[in-house]
C-alpha cells in the first residue's frame, strides 16, 4: 500500500492500494496513529499552477468606458476632436470607424453599429477591439498598454 501527504502541513493522507481503491486518513481518522507515522510516505507536492494565458491576462485588464475610449481614440489620432466629441454626446459613429463598419457584410454591419452606438463599456477582449486595433494596425501588446494608459484617465 502507497501513502502521500495531501497537504503541506500533513493533516491529510491518502492510502493507495494496488486496486486503485483510495482512503483519506486524517487525525480523527481511526487508521491515523497507524498510518500517520510509516517511514514510507511520499511527500507532499503542491500541484503546479499554470501560467496564466495572454488572453487571461487581457481578460483582467479593467474595462474602459465611452469617455476613456474616445478620448484614447483622439489623443492616439484615431479619430478627429470633433468627432470624439460628437461620438460621445450622440453616438455618431467616427469617419474610420464608419468605414470599418461599412466593410463588413450584413448582419454584422449593423451589429457593429448598434453595439458601437450603445455601449457603455469597452473590453480588452471584445471583437470589436480586436476589429479597431487590426484596422490602426495595433499588435496585442500595443492594445494593452493603451487599455492600461487610459485606464487612469
């Protein structure tokens, strides 16, 4: 029979026999005082923790809202003052971002428009980001230190 620490501080032992068939012992366990002091224990191995994938990491980036987006869009040249301006008070949508939007087939054109006209919030991974940061040919790591510098404006 085969023993491990399940935890670091081994108040948790499991015991495996040769059919598979596993008991966890602890202190108030019946089998502890038994099994608890065998020279033959494995030692406790915490399970590796994965890095977290890129689109995990965006995933956390805190959203942006209408303001923070258009005023990056401005500042980053993107779009014209005048139309930042008119984007958020009435929702028009920006000459190059219009011209996204009009190079798409139906029905996704006027997804685009009617997402782009109602949302209150941007998020690092939404399509729509991924479809702006494409057309300003803007890599990933460019995306995310823009989502993160105007963050904070």
């Amino acid at each position: 029979m085969q023993a491990e620490w399940r935890n670091a501080t081994r108040t948790i032992l499991a015991l495996n026999d040769t059919t598979g068939h596993v008991v966890i012992v602890e202190p108030s366990h019946a089998l502890w005082s038994e099994t608890s002091a065998r020279p033959d224990i494995q030692p406790f191995v915490p399970a590796p923790v994965p890095a977290p994938s890129p689109d995990d990491i965006r995933a956390a980036i805190p959203p942006l809202t209408r303001r923070q987006v258009f005023i990056a869009l401005h500042r980053l040249g993107m779009i014209t003052a005048a139309e930042a301006i008119a984007a958020a008070a009435t929702g028009v949508v920006p000459a190059a971002l219009e011209a996204l939007f009009a190079a798409l087939p139906e029905p996704d054109q006027t997804d685009a428009r009617v997402t782009f006209a109602a949302f209150q919030m941007a998020y690092r991974l939404d399509p729509m980001t991924a479809m702006i940061a494409a057309a300003a040919d803007k890599s990933d790591a460019e995306i995310d230190a823009i989502w993160i510098g105007f963050a904070a404006v």
